[in-house]
C-alpha cells in the first residue's frame, strides 16, 4: 500500500540528506508508528507519500502508483485517497464543525444528500454528536483535532497520515484521540503516524519504524520503547458510538468497491450507495447496539460558494479546479 524503495531525500541547500536509503513497506490496514528525534525525519516521509515533495534518488509508491510518474495533475485526485492530519489541527476558524467537515465533500462535488448523512455520521465516529453547530474557538483542543480527523476521514480516505497528532494536546486528552486513531484502524483504514510519544508507542504494540538522522534504524513489527506495566491501556474501546462506526465502515467499503468499476459519476454512485445501503447498515448496526440513538441532525448546507476555496489549500489538494473524474486503481 505504501512501499519506499532506497528512499534518499536531500533538501536544497543542505548538506545531510534528510532521509538516507530508507526502504519499508507498508500492508494495507497495518498502523505504524513513525518514532525519531526531531529533525529524524518523520515529516518528511509522509510528505512524501502525500506527493507534497519528491525523493532525489530512490522511489515512493503509495496505492499502486509510482509517485514519480504521477502527473502534477492527477496528485490532487491521488490525495483524495489519503486523509491527513497535523499537530495544529489546521481547521478553517470561521467554519462550524459541520462546515468544516463537509468542506471536503464539498470541493469534490459530492451531492448535498450524501453530505447530509456523510458528515452526522462521521461527527458520530469521532465523538462529536451534538456539537456541529460550535465553531473551532468553541472547542478544546482534543475536540479540535477530533474535527480534523473527521473532516480527514469524511472523504473515506484508504490511508490516514498522522504528524504528532496529540502534539498539542494533554496526556489523557491524548489517550482519548489515540483510542480513536486505534478504532479507525481497526475498521480498515491504514494508519501511519508521526509521534514523538514514546508511551503510546509502548502501549499500543504496533508497528515502529525509528529514524535517527534520516536513517531508518528501527522496523519493529511489535514495537515499543520500553516499559509498559505503568501505561493506561489504548486497547481500541466498546465506547459509544461503535455501531455507528460500525455502519459507517459498511458503507464505505461498500462505496470503495463501486468506486472501484468506474461506471457512474461519483455524486449519482454516493446517492445511490446512500441510498441503498446506509438504511441497512445502519439499521443492522442499531439492532445490534439499541442504545445508539439514530443520527437526527438536520444541519443546512453552507453552499460552496460562501466558502474560501484558497483557504488551506484545500480546493487545490482535492481537485477542485479540474473537471476530470478519478484516475487508476486505488489499491
Ligand atoms: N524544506 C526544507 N528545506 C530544508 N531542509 C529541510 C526542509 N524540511 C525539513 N528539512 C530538514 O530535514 C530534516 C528532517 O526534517 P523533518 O521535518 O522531516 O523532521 P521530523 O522528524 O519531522 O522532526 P520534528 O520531530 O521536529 O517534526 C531536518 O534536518 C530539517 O531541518
Ligand atoms: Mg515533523
């Protein structure tokens, strides 16, 4: 899924390569830690499977392309498939929660039906029921980088890229956003995060790659720093919500393999997925799980155009400008 083959990336100017022959492979579903002192590297590996910079020798292939050959064009459509999220949580602060979610789908067309259902049900996957209405001065910062990795999960990315994710946040308020990086995980989305963090990185047991000073010194496939007997667990957690993460994934996936065999346009294929699928799953899910009340929040569209498409470069990154459909195979 995403593979580094002799990976060396030196930055104009400078002396040192940033990374030096760094080679791994990344299956899908696997999560990852990305570990190393500052300066180690961490960012810019996923800068590079983000296509936002290129290695200078060496290859990077992320979802079955070779990112060398990508065309300048195509990257924004590539990027759809891989949801990002930062330190500084990046969110748009005249937007409310719901505004800032639905942004994404918005800039890709996506039908004001789909985004209807599609930014409820996320909101309800990162803990947020309840709050579309707020605006980002209006939450904590754990809530703030909860919207963040809503609105990166929103447009069903196939990879989740993480740059010290909990960086600004308390310990148990980072406790809680690992749990929720843990469950998306666990519904199929690979994950790769940057972290300094070494107690996560004990209590999670998931793979580490370590880079000190751009090497890659370190691929663990159970990992850790060290001790863990004093860490709280980051066991991914029964908590609420789950059927309705539950149902969410169903959906997905089932979007995915439609979106796989081009046939229809992207907006008709999410109504008619919606459509059909979202009521059974959903309602297999609450049967399973009564106390999860139904998703009721009727939120009104902000129309695309009161929207600042320059604004973090998101219209850019999702292909707003051009009116061409998806390219290649996703996997
Ligand atoms: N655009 C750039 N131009 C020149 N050098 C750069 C650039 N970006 C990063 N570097 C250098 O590359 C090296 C790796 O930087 P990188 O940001 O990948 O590290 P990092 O592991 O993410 O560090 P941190 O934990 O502090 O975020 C550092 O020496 C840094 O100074
Ligand atoms: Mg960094």
């Amino acid at each position: 899924m995403i593979r580094f083959e002799h990976v060396t990336k030196k930055y104009r100017g400078t002396n040192k390569p940033a990374l030096s022959d760094v080679d791994f492979e990344v299956q899908r579903g696997e999560f990852v830690f990305l570990v190393g002192a500052s300066g180690s590297g961490k960012s810019s590996c996923l800068r590079l499977i983000l296509r936002e910079d290129s290695p200078s020798e060496g290859r990077v292939v992320v979802l079955g392309r070779d990112l060398h050959t990508l065309s300048t064009r195509k990257v924004p459509y590539f990027r759809r498939h891989i949801g990002s999220v930062f330190q500084d949580f990046r969110l748009l602060p005249n937007k409310t929660v719901f505004q800032n979610v639905a942004f994404t789908l918005q800039v890709i067309g996506a039908s004001r039906a789909f985004i209807q259902q599609a930014v409820p049900e996320v909101l309800v996957l990162v803990g947020l029921d309840g709050k579309q209405k707020r605006f980002p001065h209006e939450l904590s910062g754990g809530e703030q980088q909860r919207v963040a990795i809503a609105r990166a999960l929103v447009n069903r990315p196939q990879i989740l890229l993480a740059d010290e994710p909990t960086g600004n946040l308390d310990p148990a308020t980072s406790i809680d956003i690992m749990q929720l990086l843990a469950r998306i995980n666990e519904s199929g989305t690979t994950v790769v995060m940057a972290t300094h963090e070494a107690g996560f990185v004990d209590q999670m047991k998931r793979r580490v790659i370590e880079l000190r000073g751009g090497v890659m010194v370190r691929d663990d496939r159970h990992g850790g720093y060290g001790d863990r007997s004093s860490l709280p667990s980051l066991a991914p957690q029964q908590e609420k919500g789950a059927a309705a993460a539950a149902a969410l994934t169903a959906v997905l996936e089932l979007q995915r393999e439609i979106a796989a065999s081009p046939v229809e346009p992207v907006p008709a294929m999410e109504e008619a997925v919606t459509d059909a699928v979202a009521a059974s799953a959903v309602a297999a899910a609450v049967a399973t799980a009564p106390e999860i009340p139904p998703v009721t929040a009727q939120v009104p569209i902000v129309e695309l155009d009161g929207l600042h498409l320059d604004d973090l470069g998101v219209a850019e990154r999702l292909g707003l400008a051009s009116d061409e459909d998806e390219v290649g195979p996703t996997s």
